[in-house]
C-alpha cells in the first residue's frame, strides 16, 4: 500500500515534486468546500492575472483503525479558467473510495469510523479539508 506519494506520505517525507504537482502562470484559491460520503463539492476561482489549468484532486484519509495510507487519491478533475472566473467542482463518492481488502473475507468493507476528506492542487498542496463519519454498513 505504501508506494509513491502514500509512502511519503506516511514516513513524513517532503518530496521535491509531490504527486500532482504542476506549474501555472496563475494562482488559484479554493472555497465552500461540502461533503458527505456520496458527493464532494467546491469552488476553484481562478486570482491571477491570466488564464490557466487546474487540476483540483480528492483525497480520502481513513480512520486509523482501518491501517491504510495516510490518504488516497479517489477523484480528479482539469478546469481552465480565465482571470477572475469560478467553477463549482462535483465529485462522486462510492462504497469503493471507503473500501478497504478484508483478507479474511476475501473482499472489499467499509470500515467504520471518520474520514478526512482533503482538496487540494496536489498531495501536498491541501486547500480544504472535512469530515465525515460512516457507520460499517454503507447507504446510499
């Protein structure tokens, strides 16, 4: 489980190019940030001074019981947006991005307990975060 940024992650190592990063000629900031466990939303506004691309990402940090990374990536989105202009960003959640393998079981559970949920530009670029809490059964 532990490869790439989630290693990183987890020994609290700064890597000189986190997982997404990307340059721009522009800054963006992130407001109004909404979650439950089926959708993540929230607003990317374009502050500089010219247009550009932005690739907001979701991350899902799980409750500690659940022994994983210290987060996951489980949605992606690439806006271009012109100086000054907003765009609300929608992600869907599944059972899947709560999941983790139950060996003994021999397939995908939800772990009960809170979940962060971070937005940012990168892995280490964290702009919004919340949580939200699942009991074991997963409901629509």
């Amino acid at each position: 489980l532990l490869i790439g940024y989630r290693w990183f992650d987890a020994m609290k190592i700064a890597p000189l190019f986190p997982f997404g990063h990307g340059l721009s000629y522009t800054k963006f900031a992130y407001h109004n940030l909404k979650a439950n466990h089926t959708i993540v939303t929230f607003t990317v506004e374009n502050t500089g001074d010219t247009a550009g691309w932005e690739v907001p990402q979701l991350y899902v940090g799980f409750p500690s019981s659940a022994n994983e990374p210290p987060q996951q990536l489980r949605g992606f989105s690439k806006h271009l947006l012109s100086p000054g202009e907003k765009v609300t960003v929608t992600m869907t959640l599944t059972e899947r991005a709560f999941s983790i393998w139950d060996v003994a079981a021999h397939s995908w559970t939800v772990v009960a307990g809170q979940y962060a949920i971070h937005v940012g530009s990168s892995s280490r670029d964290i702009r919004l975060t919340d949580s939200i809490t699942l009991p074991k059964a997963w409901t629509k």
